[in-house]
C-alpha cells in the first residue's frame, strides 16, 4: 500500500527531473540572415532552410559537435532536391553532410570537458558570407568573427563563383593540406587570418581561432554581421 500511496508524488519527481535535463541538454542557435540576400541556411546536425534577408531560423541541437553555415546561389525543388553555388550539401535542402568548399563555417563542440563548449568561425573550407557567433546568455564575452570582404581580395588561384575557396581543396596539393607531415599555416591561410584575425584559419589554428564559454550557454550566428 505505502508504494502505491508514493506513487503520484514519484510521477511529477520524475517529470520535472526529464524536464530539466532535456531542456540543460540541448543548445540553442539563433540563426540570422542579415545579408542583403537570401541564403539557404545548412546546420549538422539540424538540416537546413531557406532565410531570406533579415529572417532567423532558432536551432535546438543535441550536445555535440557540429556545424552551422550559409548557402548561396541555391535552386531546389519541391522535394528539396537541387543545388547551390556555394556550401552545397550534395544537392539536399536540409544538409545530412558538411558543405562543399567555400563557405564559412560556424563549428562547435558542445560540452567537452570540464563543461565548456568550444567554438570557432573556420575559414578552413574557404569563405562566401561575413559571419558572426557569439555567445547570447551568460558571462561570456568571446566573439569568433569574419567581417571582411574576403571575396573582393581573394586571391585569382583561390576564386570560385561566389566565394573564396580554401587552398587545400582547390590547389589539391600536399603543402596546403594538413598532412602527418606538416599541419601549419600557409601563405593563403595568413592571407585569410590576416584579413580576420578572430576566425579559425588552418586545422590547429586553436590559440587564436577557437573560443570556449561554459556548456549552457546560448549562441546567435549572424550572416554578414
Ligand atoms: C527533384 O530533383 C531531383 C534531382 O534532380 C529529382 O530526382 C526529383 O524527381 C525532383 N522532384 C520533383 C518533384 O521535381
């Protein structure tokens, strides 16, 4: 009988325990579409869809690693089957995979030791949109940027429709690529870090590329900050 006469007061005990930990699990993005065109938001994990200019997408994510950028010059179907110029995620509307090279890139890792989540803006893959993203809530002041026009300065080996690629993917050789052998910066990536000193530039990058703020937080990406 005493189990049974428990038993209400256990329910709500647990339903407020699932609560709190669903809503302290997940991390939010606000997404925000400030260029003065359309792009075609793409998140993994969290998919993709279209913002026009001024129009924001809110993103609840599981806590992981992940990335959030734009896309440009898009065309998809009613099925959500097409292309884009830039950023494309094999032809899909809602992304499953990472992009095609260019496109900035806002990547995180949510909760990685010591409850603190890591953030960056990489220029890793190239660059199409000025970027933003920062934390929202909390203390924290860090800031992981790319304002500059890049595209306007882009050097000629490196130009692509709609963006700047990334030399590694574009001049497909070794000394741009991180390799076992040598995983440094490169005269393209100075170029890129020269032209914004708060973004992530080559694959360890992470002294002056990459922030952290403590797991919880809530962060705003901005397109063309
Ligand atoms: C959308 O595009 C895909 C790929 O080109 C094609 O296979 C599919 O049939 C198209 N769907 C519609 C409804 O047009």
């Amino acid at each position: 009988m005493s189990s049974l006469k428990y038993k209400p007061f256990f329910v709500s005990f647990l339903i407020i325990a699932l609560f709190f930990d669903y809503t302290s699990s997940t991390t939010t993005f606000y997404v925000r579409n400030k260029c003065p065109f359309a792009v075609w938001a793409a998140a993994v994990p969290g998919g993709g869809r279209e913002l026009r200019s001024g129009e924001s997408w809110v993103l609840d994510v599981e806590p992981t690693r992940g990335q959030i950028w734009a896309r440009t010059g898009c065309v998809f179907n009613k099925t959500g089957q097409g292309k884009c110029e830039t950023g494309d995620c094999k032809g899909l509307l809602e992304c499953q995979d990472f992009g095609t090279s260019p496109f900035t890139a806002a990547r995180y890792a949510i909760d990685r030791f010591n409850n603190l989540d890591f953030f960056d803006v990489s220029l890793v893959d190239g660059y199409n949109v000025g970027m933003s993203f920062f934390p929202v809530t909390g203390y924290c002041r860090h800031s992981a940027r790319c304002k500059a026009n890049i595209i306007q300065d882009c050097p000629k080996e490196l130009q692509a429709p709609g963006g700047c690629r990334d030399a590694c993917s574009s001049l497909k050789e070794d000394k741009y690529c991180c390799t076992p052998a040598y995983c440094g910066p490169t005269v393209y990536s100075e170029f890129f870090k020269e032209k914004c000193p708060k973004s992530y530039s080559y694959a360890k990058d992470d002294v002056t590329g990459m922030f952290s703020c403590s797991t919880g937080t809530k962060y705003a990406v901005i397109f063309c900050p």
